[in-house]
C-alpha cells in the first residue's frame, strides 16, 4: 500500500519522485488542483505556446518547421512530428527519445520541455468551471487579454435544466480559451467540470456543481465536456484516441468526494465509508456519463479516502472503473510522493499525455481556430448568452397573487436593500476570471425608476443591526421594494463547509423589519448555491414573491431586472432540495449513508432517499403562466358487427391517460345506445355510442 501524501505545486518540482500524470496503468499521478495555492499565475515562460508574439500573429506549434530552422533544428526529422503516423505511434517516439531525467521533469503540472527535441514547456493546469479562469497558472489576464465572459455559476445553470444551454456555454467558453491561447494567455487543458453530486447541502463547494441528482449530474458533465471539447465535423471518428478536441477538458473529483472542512475533518484525511451501492448509483453515475457520454479527455482522482483507501491510490477505481469498464481515453490527475513508479509507468503515462496534446494540435494546429483572437473573447453574442443562461436558472420560489412580475408603468420608486443589491465579487462565484463587465442588480434596477439604495448590512455576516432602520424607512416610501439578501463565499466555499441552513447574522430580521414596514409589494432576491430555511419569509404574507438566483454570472443583474420587471417568464428549478434548519442538526455531514434508517433516526439524503419535511423540494419552481388542464372529447361511435347466433359479452377499450395507458372492460356497454366510460378513479371518462347490427 502506497503512502497517500498532498503536496504543493513547489514542493512537488522539487523532488525526483514527483506527481506524475498517468493514464493506461495504475500510475501515481500528479493532482495538480486546487492544492497548489504557491503557483504564480502569471508566468508566460510556463504556457508552451510557442513562438506567439504578443499580438499573436506569428504563432506556430511544435512541428511547424519554421519553429527552430534558425538554430539548425529541423522538426521533419522527427517521427513525432511526421502527420502520416497514427497519434500513438507518434507519442510513443516522442517519449522513448527522452532520457529517464527529462521524463522526470515532464511529470509535474509544468512540463519543463525538453529542448533539444524541440519540445517546448507546456503547463497543464488552467480552469473553466463557468468561464475561462485565471485560477492556476496556465492563464493569466493583461492588457492583451484583460477579461473573459464569466457565466453563472454551475449551481445556477443547473436549475436551467437544459441540456443544450449547457453545452452552448461549453462552446462559447472553449472559444475563448483558443483565442486566448493563440494570444499567448492560456493553455489547452482545463480541469473542470466538478461534477461530485452534493450529499449534504453544507457542503461549500455546492456552487461548483450540477447538484444532488446523479442522473442531472452526468447529463451536464456530458454536455459541458462536448461543448468544450467537441470539434465541429468530427463526431463520428471511430478511432477516438485520434478525435480532434478544442480544448482538454477533465471531470473531478473522481470520486465520493463532498466534505471539504467540516468541524475540522479536512479532505485530505477524510475516510468515506460508501455502500457498494450508493458508490455505484449516485457517486459513480455522473462520471461513467462524464467518459461514455461526453468522451471527457481527463479525469481528476478526489483527495479523500473511500473506504480506507485513496482514490488516487485505488487501483479499482484507476484501473478496473474507468479504463476497463468505462474506456477513458485521456489521462488522469492526482498526487503522491512517494518514489514507487517504475520507468514502464511513466512511459505509458507519458505517452497518453503526448497523445492529448496531439488531438488538441499542439503539435499540429487546428487550421479551424487559428484566426480566433481577441474579438472572439466577451463578444457580444457571449456576453448575451450569460445574461441568458441567469435567466434561464432563475428560480421562481413564491409569486402571491401574481405579485411578480411588477408593472413597469405603476411603479415609479424602489427602494432596493440588502448586503447583495449591489454585488460585484459575490455575482461570479468562485474559480472565476476577469468579467467582461459585472451589471449588478442596483445597476439593472436603476433603470426602472428612482432608487433608494440601502445596503441593510455592513456585510455579508450581517453582525449588526444598526443599519436596518435605515432600510424600513426606504420600504416605507417606496412603489416597491426588492430585497437582495443571501449567502457569499465568506460562508460556503471550498475549503469551507457550513455548519447551519441559516441566513446570516441579523439578515431573517432585515428582512422581516423590511418587509413589515413596506408600503409595496415586496420581492426577496437570495444568492446562494446550497439551500436556506427561509420558512419565516415563505410564510410571510408582506413578502410577495421570492426568487433565488444562485449566484448569477456578470450580467446576473439584467437577468434579476429582466424577471423582477416580466422581460423573462422564468422557469428555472432548484437543483438541490432545500432542508429546513432542524435537516443539519439530524446528522453530522461526515455521514456517508443515503438512505433513511428509521430505527436510528437517520433521516436519508437527497430527494431520492428524504421524505421529510422541506422548505422547498428538489426540483420546485413557478413560473409566470397559469396552467389549467381540461379533457376534451367527442362522442365517439363503435359499430360492431355479429354474426348470426353471436352476442357480445363486452367491449374492451384502450385509452391513454396523463400517466399512464389504461384498460377497461366495458361490460356496461350492452345493449345498444350511448354510454360514458369511465376509467379508473375518474383518471379519464369518455362517451360512447354503441350499435349492434
């Protein structure tokens, strides 16, 4: 059994025996995550990007011969470099002319390169969870690229539940990343999407992921990784280790992996103890549909222990699961230190990743994106899709009396209150970039009407109330009032788990003195990726109508005013239920068990396996449009014809319902003449007329 140690990006360099990037074998490979905090994120002397100028005119790949002729190098000698061979064939070349001590040094997260084969260095590591970000050092914003279109959360585009959304904003991000990387900004590979199904709703890296249904789950890994990886005219390659990709994309964190820091249980130690069960049905599910859906090119091991073993360490899990089983073609990331890998390994290891960055041309090009460049980054259709994908996860959560939307004619002030009305930072999460352009939701409500602006909070946490009555006396006066409360990173996050379903501080009493002393219709906004116990507000007769807005992208505020005022009819659903407060008291999030044990007073996780009492279910959302369902039908008229000496002893008919296709023997038919069938408990009734002849 090997020793599983997490180590930094530095400490990792400078050891022999490093991470290493494995792919075919049960390598120990390097997990060069979100652990490695000590990496500058700003060197271009690490991106591998050739010979880019700053303009990115002159940019070359590896094998153009251009690239070293004036030092003498000729890259057509090289087998790696001769396009008639098979991707495995050339990457298999490549390594075997490395010297054990450059193989080394190719292992890490920053590929040294090895010069004299004219292999230049490469980093790995760069994020697009919802955009391209410049968490890790493979990118990095400037004057030449200054910002990039950041999206809505994950969390707040799974409630969209539209799969193509999904994969749209995969495309739009993936573009940008390629015209980064022409500009010398950004690499190829990109660890996202974090598809681990959120047990607990304390869970702080929640805003990171689709939520808690693995079929939900798997579906947007798929289509997020298609959109980032899919490029156009090659989906039907039948050799898929040769398919071209737009960039890498990897699904982490493989697997069981939803506590972060938790009453002081940490990642790095923590022991998951799954039932085979539920590791197959809800822990494994969305990343089988990661790799036999989406074709994902990377996969990342977790930091935890599943049943007393490291997933970076399991050869069940690496080897058994996603290679044999599932068929991943790509590599995986993780981290150890301790010195066991034979050379074998490290080849097969090598070899997979030269054969990543032959379908992305780095080797080669992609001639199809090669004019991608700075006009291709927040475009303006990209920058409209981000205000489409916050509309399309709005959830609508109350709408009394029709209160929402608010007629734009009739209302000449608003008083807009709370520590979120006029977010920044809050509105684009985490593992985030530069935005093009943040519009806050005081920005966007400006423009219905004269604005009275009170914060209600010094900040997030709320720990005082000396800023409230302040707020009351602008609901007062006010034709309407909005108010923007929630949660932000300061309370759920990576590496910070909540230990209570509250909104925080004096915030419930903001929100309760507000409402009581406004003289309008009330709306409550909530920023938040896991759920909230806001009974008080969902039974608040002053309160007309809530929505949740998870945390909404750069053009959140547009999508807030564009619903508030009824541009947008919205249809978003909560991705995750929403427990009530008394939920996190039941059961410590260290507790890996879904299903409820009565006899223990285990309550079960999920919706799957809950069926106590919410605030709000998994999967709730209004919407503006009123349905009412009625059952048209017309007499319908059977003709039957009996022989001589024959009678009918009943008449059988098929009727197809809302739920379900039923039967009915109609007995009750005979003799000749109209009738009404009625079937089941009045599911569908229907008249008949019967004539024997």
């Amino acid at each position: 059994m090997v020793n599983y140690t997490h180590t930094t990006t530095s400490q990792k360099m400078a050891k022999l025996h490093t991470a290493l990037i494995f792919a075919y074998f049960f390598s120990l490979y390097s997990f060069i995550s979100a652990c490695a905090r000590d990496v500058p994120t700003n060197s271009y002397t690490t991106l591998g990007h050739g010979d880019a100028t700053p303009s990115g005119s002159n940019f070359t790949f590896v094998c153009d011969p251009r690239r070293y002729s004036s030092l003498g190098l000729d890259m057509t000698k090289f087998p790696f470099c001769d396009k008639s061979l098979p991707y495995d064939v050339r990457a298999s070349d490549l390594v075997k002319q490395m010297t054990l001590s450059e193989k080394v040094l190719q292992l890490g997260n920053t590929n040294r390169g090895v010069p004299r084969l004219g292999l230049p260095k490469y980093e790995w590591w760069s994020e697009a969870l919802h955009g391209v970000s410049n968490v890790g050092p493979g990118t990095f914003f400037d004057d030449l690229v200054p910002s990039s279109t950041s999206f809505p959360t994950v969390i707040t585009s799974a409630a969209s539940f539209n799969e193509s959304l999904w994969k749209t904003i995969g495309q739009a991000v993936s573009t940008e990343a390629r015209a980064m990387y022409n500009l010398g900004r950004a690499g190829l590979t990109y660890w996202s999407p974090n598809i681990n199904v959120v047990r607990d709703p304390r869970w702080g890296r929640a805003i990171e992921t689709p939520g808690e249904d693995p079929f939900v789950v798997g579906k947007y890994a798929a289509n997020y990784v298609r959109g980032l990886q899919d490029v156009e005219g090659t989906e039907n390659f039948k050799d898929l280790n040769s398919r071209p990709l737009k960039v890498s994309s990897c699904c982490k964190h493989y697997a069981a992996y939803d506590v972060d820091n938790w009453k002081g249980i940490v990642r790095e130690s923590y022991d998951a103890r799954v039932a085979e069960q539920d590791m197959v049905e809800t822990f494994l599910r969305p990343f089988e549909m990661c790799i036999k859906e989406g074709d994902v090119s990377s996969i990342m091991c977790s930091y935890n222990r599943v049943n007393g073993i490291p997933t970076c360490a399991d050869p069940k899990l690496l080897n058994q699961t996603i290679r044999r089983d599932w068929d991943l073609h790509g590599y995986v990331e993780g981290s150890v230190q301790q010195g066991k890998v034979r050379e074998a390994e490290i080849d097969k290891s090598l070899k997979n990743l030269y054969i990543v960055l032959l379908r992305l041309g780095f080797f080669d090009g992609i001639p199809q994106y090669t004019s991608l460049g700075k006009k291709d980054i927040c475009s303006d259709e990209h920058v409209e899709l981000a205000r489409e994908a916050a509309r399309e996860g709005t959830v609508l959560l109350k709408n009394v009396d029709q209160t929402l939307p608010l007629d734009a004619n009739k209302i000449k002030t608003l008083a807009v209150i709370g520590p979120h009305a006029n977010a920044t930072a809050a509105m684009i999460g985490n593992y985030a970039g530069v935005p093009c352009k943040i519009v806050t939701p005081l920005d966007a409500l400006s423009a219905y009407g004269e604005v009275d602006y009170q914060v209600g909070c010094a900040e997030m946490r709320c720990r005082s109330d000396s800023l409230i009555f302040p707020a009351m006396q602008a609901a007062e006066k006010a034709d309407a009032t909005i108010i923007v409360a929630g949660i932000d990173l300061s309370i759920e996050a990576e590496s910070r788990d909540r230990e209570d379903l509250l909104l925080p501080g004096f915030q419930t009493q903001l929100i309760k003195q507000v409402a009581d002393a406004a003289k309008g219709p009330v709306i409550l906004v909530l920023f938040s990726a896991g759920g909230l116990d806001i009974g008080f507000a969902k039974n608040n007769k002053k309160i007309g109508g809530i929505l949740w807005v998870g945390y909404p992208g750069e053009k959140g505020g547009l999508a807030i005013a564009d619903v508030i005022f009824g541009k947008y009819n919205p249809g978003g659903r909560l991705p995750l239920t929403w427990h009530e407060a008394s939920y996190a008291d039941m059961l410590p999030m260290t507790s890996m068990p879904l299903r409820p044990v009565d006899s223990l007073g285990y309550p079960g996780r999920t919706y799957k396996f809950f069926n106590g009492s919410t605030v709000y279910p998994f999967a709730y959302g209004l919407s503006y449009t009123q349905f009412n369902y009625t059952l048209k039908s017309a007499v319908r008229s059977t003709h039957i014809k009996l022989n001589k000496f024959q009678h009918c002893y009943g008449i059988k008919y098929r009727a197809e319902s809302v739920l379900r296709v039923v039967d009915y023997n109609a007995y009750s038919v005979l003799p000749s003449g109209g009738h009404t069938i009625v079937i089941g408990d009045d599911i569908i009734s229907f008249p008949v007329h019967v004539n024997f002849s």
